[in-house]
C-alpha cells in the first residue's frame, strides 16, 4: 500500500458512477435478460478503462474499478456463490423508520434502490471464479494503461453480508459468520495476488447499529461488531495488513442520520482490525466533528488513516480550502504521513440509484485533490 510520504495522497471509497449502457448490462443480467455474454464484456471492460482514466485525470492517486461489474457492493456476491437466491424484506434504517412520509417521499423522488437482495437459503461454496477474474483483468488493463499511483479493489466483509443478507440455511448467525469468512477469504486473497489492495467494505460495524440492530442497546451492538471483526481478521489471515483497508459506513443515503451510533463507541473495536488503513466518514454534517475523536484515542503505530474529506450524498462541490482543513485536522493529530484523502462512501453504491450527478462526483474528486494539494504544501513547508 502506498502511503504519503512527502504529499498528500488521494483516494475515494470505491464505487462511481455507471453509463447508462453500464447499468443496462447489468440489469440485464440480473433480471435474466441478457442477451450477449461478449457484448457484457465489452461494456464492462470499457467502462473500467474509462473510469480508471478519469480518476488519474481527477488527479486521485489511489484509483478503484469503480465496481463497474457489480450490481451492488454486498449483493454481487450471490453471482460468485452458492447459497444464495431470491430476494429479502427492506430493513428500514432506524432513523428514517420514524418518519413514513419521509420514506414515502424518498421512493417516489427514485431515492431507494430496487435490486434484489437475496437470502442465504442453503450451503455457502465458491459457485462461479469467473466474474472476479473478469473484475481482476479488467482492473489490471486500466490501471496498466493509466500510470495510477496505487490501486485497491473493494470486497464485501463478512459481517456486511450476514448482517444485510438474511440466514436462512445456517443454526445460527455465528454459523452463517464462520462460513462467510472462510469463503469470502478467498476472494480477499486473488485480490491482494493481482497486485491490489483489498478496501473490506463494513457498513455492519456502524450502519448495522441502526438496521439489524437498532431494538438493542449500544454496548450490546460493539459485542456484535467484535464478533464480525474476528471473523474479519480471520478472512485476512492470509492477507498482509499493508495490503488491505477497511471501510467503515453509517448508510450512504440522505436522512437525518440521528440513530447513528457515535464513532467514539465503536473506534476501539474497529481498530482490532487487521487492515491498516480505516477509511470513515467524516465530512457529512452528522460525522464531520469526530475528527477530535483521534485526540482521545490514541492510533495504533501501524494504522493509517483515509477520512472523508468530500461528501457523497451532495452535489454541493466542496471548496478545496475546506478539504484542506479538514486534512490538517488529521494531520495535526496524527501526523502527517498517516493521512490520505478520502471521501465519505462511495458514489455509486447500487446500479441506478445515486443521489450524485455524475460530473459532479469527479469534480468533488478534483476539489479534494486540490485541497490535498494545498494542506501539503503547508505541512511539508512547501510555498
């Protein structure tokens, strides 16, 4: 893993935004409508090129595939696995919940995505390698082509899946965990072999507090997410910490957000993990004053941090002046080698739903390059 040494480096969370043509392929597939496997392929392939180039282009220094191949960040995996099959109950965030109208008004305005997500229905096995070596050679391709500094491929975690996916099959959710982690493992592993980062995505060691979770009491939720990171470190038992990161979620979806458990509760946990690098939100108006967090906590040696410096359910285009005052926030604290520009969640977390228009997601990305560029010429003593 990359990390700055004498700037600033630039990162984001992992999903963009998908063409049209992208989202067609895609949901083509999902419903069974798909009419050619070599015409998937092409759209899929360009569109990896294509947003890889434009990251660089961004100036983002450590660049995803965009998750171009995959419907959802949790929910690919039913293509990649045994076990899972038709689709499952939404469970309303507890925050939203309080307010129907307001959910009402979000489903009308196409603020919920319609994907299926499926439930766990039988024995857990590696189903089908081929959609991962797809993601793996495409990525290679683009990033060969495109001079990226660094690379990272994003991975659903163990404790997402079982937490939004629901069990059917297994006696109990410890059972369903403990398989999870040993097949997810695998994946984890061919992404490192490539010669990428593997980011685990973990919305359940946050957003599961106010899901899954949201009838029981905090401190009953941390023993929760103390489970899911040991199934999680056991996943990576075979992945160098250097070479994986963790992103922590509270929901990336407009709402008021006053369930969210606060990141005080749950740092010490999370920092149990094994990955090096915890990418969190910390831009949003719910989460933009935990920055002082890091001042009561002390970061292990060995981890690094990837705050959210740009928001990504806002077309609000953040001012690079304030992105570079909210690296210096970090940096001041713990120092600036153990910084990387990030921003909150992804911008395209399902296919065809994302509150961010397009060319604003990557001129967001431009914004905080550019406040990168300025908070390391004032930390490096830079003119």
């Amino acid at each position: 893993m990359k990390l700055s040494t004498d700037r600033i480096l630039t990162t984001h969370v992992g999903s963009l935004p998908r063409s049209d043509a992208v989202s067609e392929q895609l949901l083509a597939r999902e419903d069974g409508r798909l009419e050619s496997e070599a015409r998937f392929e092409s759209v899929i392939g360009a569109a990896v090129n294509e947003v890889v180039a434009r990251q660089v282009k961004s100036r983002v220094d450590v660049v995803s595939d965009g998750e171009m191949g995959k419907i959802g960040y949790a929910t690919y995996i039913k293509d990649r696995l045994t076990g899972f099959e038709g689709d499952s109950a939404r469970r309303v965030p507890g925050d939203i919940e309080r307010f129907p109208d307001y959910i009402k008004m979000m489903s009308a305005s196409g603020q919920t995505p319609k994907i299926k997500r499926p439930r766990c229905v039988g024995p857990i096995e590696i189903k089908d390698r081929k959609p991962l070596e797809r993601d793996l050679a495409n990525f290679r391709r683009a990033v060969d082509a495109s001079k990226a500094v660094d690379a990272f491929m994003p991975a659903a975690s163990p404790g997402v899946i079982s937490v939004f996916q629901p069990n059917e099959y297994y006696k109990n959710d410890e059972a369903y965990l403990e398989r999870l982690s040993e097949v997810m493992g695998e994946e984890y592993e061919a992404i490192v072999k490539a010669g990428f980062v593997v980011q685990i995505d973990c919305p359940d060691l946050a957003m599961g507090r106010h899901i899954l979770y949201k009838n029981e009491s905090d401190d009953q939720f941390v023993r929760h997410a103390e489970v899911q990171i040991e199934a999680l470190n056991h996943a990576l038992r075979n992945v160098p910490a250097n070479m994986a990161r963790l992103h922590l979620c509270w929901g990336n979806y407009e709402g008021p957000h006053i369930c969210d458990i606060p990141l005080a509760k749950i740092i010490k946990t999370v920092l149990k993990a094994k990955p090096q690098a915890i990418s969190f939100e910390a831009a949003n108006p719910r989460h933009a004053h935990e920055w002082t967090v890091f001042k009561d906590v002390k970061l292990p040696d060995d981890k690094v941090l990837l705050p959210g410096v740009i928001d990504s359910c806002s077309n609000y285009i953040e001012h690079p002046e304030l992105v570079a005052e909210r690296l210096y926030r970090f940096a001041d604290i713990v120092g600036r080698e153990r910084v990387i520009a990030s921003s909150d969640c992804g911008f395209g977390t399902f296919v065809g739903f994302g509150k961010i228009f397009p060319e604003f997601a990557y001129m967001k990305l431009e914004a905080m390059a550019e406040g990168a560029e300025i908070a390391s010429k004032r930390l490096w003593g830079r003119r």
